[in-house]
C-alpha cells in the first residue's frame, strides 16, 4: 500500500499547541496517522495511505455551519446561553441532548459536572483559560477559523511547515508563544491553523470529577486527562505529553496515552516513546494580570 508521509516542521513535539495541532489532524481526519521525527528537537510526521495528508486536512477542513453547531455554542438548539461561568443547570441539557452527536467531545472535553463549585458551576478545562472580556472557547474557535478562510492545501502546507504569517488574535488563549517580551505590552499573535487542529487535539482529553457525593460542600477537583501530579505530590498538576516513533491513528495515540508512564523512562522505549515535556504556566505580571499561557519543560 503506497504511503504519503509529510514532515511538519511547523508543529515541533515540544510546542504543546503543535502538539495537540497534530493530534488534532489525527482527529479531523481518521485516515491520517501521526509519529515524530527522532531528532533532538522531534516535530509531527503525519502520513496516509493513497492519499497526502495535506490533501486529506483539506478535504476534512471543517466549514463555519458545522463549527457554528458544536454543543458549545453559545446558544444551540434553544438549549439555554452558556458563558464562560457554566451553571450546572444550563450544562445538563446540553450534555443531554449531544449524546451522540458528532462532536460530544467538545462538551466533554471542556467541562465536567462531576465537578461543581459552590455556586453551581461546572468544573472548566486548564484549555478553557479564562480571557479579558469572558469570550467563550467556541467564539474563539469561530474566529480563528474565520481567520483561516476557504483552507487550501497551500495554506495549510505553509502551516505545516512553519511558513504561515501570524494573525493578531489570541486564539483558544493558552499558547505561550502568543505573547511577546515582558518589557512590552505587545497584542497576541497566533497561526489559526495550529489553533483550530489544536482544538480539535482536545477531543482526546476527556473531563472528569470526584462526583456528585461531595457537590454539596463544592468541589474544584476536576480534572483533565494528560494533567497529573507525580506520585505523592501535592503540587498543582501539569500537563504532561509524549513523542513517539511509530505511525498510530487518532485510536492508537489514545491508547498510547493511556499506557504511557512520564514518571518512568525506562518503561518508555517499550510503547514507542522517545521524548516527553511537562507543561510550565506563565508567571503573571500582576495579580489582575488574567493573562493564561502554557509553556513547556523537557522530561
């Protein structure tokens, strides 16, 4: 079977973003598999058999009325307004009625109600970072696809390869690259391409919680696979994520991220890893500073 394989310089292993962008490419398209190069600094390989996978991202490449119907909409199907505080009450029929659908996770990855505080709202993704203004996850996700316009195979191959000019946006608003010096007050800036893949990479982090038991005393435990704290440890959790060297498909990278072990290289060669980082939150400059990035550290 012919294979097409391209080397996306544009979305280096170490860049959570590019990381969750490839992901992401695995997820927008189930004919595509995604590996990393063994190089010091490893960035995406995605490849497909008969066809490129650039050519495969553009033909799956999402249009503005199948994003304008994910379940996090801000009003979808009458189903009440969600903001950027979701009260239980307005995320239970929602959750109900997008069983099913075709994008679930992105309810399910964003949020959780095993998770509820004190004043009744749902427990919130460390990839839902709270933004000036309360602009919700899904208005982002618009506008960064709005960004992009009619996404050709040039304009995604320049993405890919690390070749397309920045937009003055910030994005889903967790990427670090976005801001510039701590001396300046420069805008956001960030390639829309790697933000929408990115988003699309979040539906292989579920939300969970403790559970509805403890609701009545609250409960700010939620959690989000892929953050973990080391064994033992009461710090706050981190991110954590793997390169690795053989071709898996959306499937096969889930069930890598089940197995893999961060806190035990040893153990890495035998699933295919090669490489690992931990996530790194940006220091803010103030304390009303309610600007969110994440950053990363090699393992």
């Amino acid at each position: 079977m012919l294979m097409s394989e391209c080397v996306c310089r544009g979305l280096p292993a170490g860049w959570v973003n590019g990381w969750l962008a490839a992901l992401g490419a695995t997820v927008l398209d189930s004919r595509l598999r995604l590996q990393w190069t063994m190089e010091d600094a490893p960035v995406a390989v995605l490849s497909a058999s008969e066809i490129g996978p650039i050519d495969a991202l553009a033909e799956s490449w999402p249009d503005a009325a199948s994003l304008r119907d994910l379940p996090i909409a801000n009003d979808w199907g009458g189903r009440g307004r969600l903001t950027h505080r979701v009260d239980v009450a307005e995320f239970r029929p929602r959750a109900d009625a997008g069983r099913g659908h075709r994008a679930c996770w992105a309810l399910s990855s964003t949020m959780t109600d095993l998770s509820v505080d004190r004043n009744g709202a749902v427990g919130l993704a460390p990839f839902v970072p709270g933004v000036p203004k309360g602009t919700t996850l899904h208005a982002r996700v618009l506008r960064v696809h709005a960004e992009v316009g009619t996404a050709t195979t040039n304009r995604i191959r320049r993405s890919l390869m690390g070749q397309a000019e920045r937009v003055q946006d910030n994005g889903l608003g967790f990427d670090q690259t976005r801001l510039g010096s701590l001396a300046d007050k420069t805008d956001p800036w960030v390639e829309p391409v790697v933000e929408l893949l990115a988003f699309f990479g979040l539906a292989l982090f579920p939300m969970r919680g403790i559970g509805a038991d403890r609701r009545d005393r609250g409960n700010p435990d939620e959690r989000q696979r892929g953050w973990r704290r080391p064994p033992g440890s009461r710090e706050p959790r981190e991110f954590l994520w793997p390169a690795w060297e053989q071709p898996l498909d959306m499937w096969g990278i889930d069930a890598l991220l089940d197995i893999w072990n961060p806190w035990r290289p040893a153990t890495w060669r035998a699933v295919g890893v090669h490489a690992g980082w931990r996530s790194v939150r940006y220091e803010r400059r103030a304390t009303a500073d309610a600007t969110r990035a994440i950053g990363a550290e090699r393992l």
